[in-house]
C-alpha cells in the first residue's frame, strides 16, 4: 500500500467516526461551559483562600 493510499484510507476512516460522535446541542454546551466556568472560579477562590493563609503562617515562622 503505497504512502498516499494509507493517507487517504486514514481520513476517509477519521470522517467516518466523525460521523457516528454524539454532538451536544447548544443548550448542553452553554450549561457545560457555565459549569466549567464557575468550577474554575471556585478552585481559584480555594487556591486563593490556602495561598494567603500559608502566606501568613510563613511570614509568622520567619518572623518579618
């Protein structure tokens, strides 16, 4: 099989299984990204909260 052969038989194969994904509808995917959105904004408050208190505890240990 020659080098074109497998790349043409690899696109046409790729396109097949586009065919046959599930694709989410708008409404799926605007509440997935709120979703996603207030999940990061979360973790950053979290994140936020831990730094500024190992931040405290540190400049009590060394004392300045």
């Amino acid at each position: 099989m020659s080098i074109i052969n497998k790349i043409t038989n690899y696109f046409s194969q790729s396109f097949q299984e586009l065919r046959k994904v599930s694709w989410p509808t708008k409404k799926e995917t605007v509440n997935l990204t709120i979703i996603v959105g207030i999940s990061i904004i979360i973790a950053m408050l979290f994140l936020t909260g831990i730094d500024w208190v190992l931040s405290k505890i540190v400049n009590l240990v060394i004392g300045s």
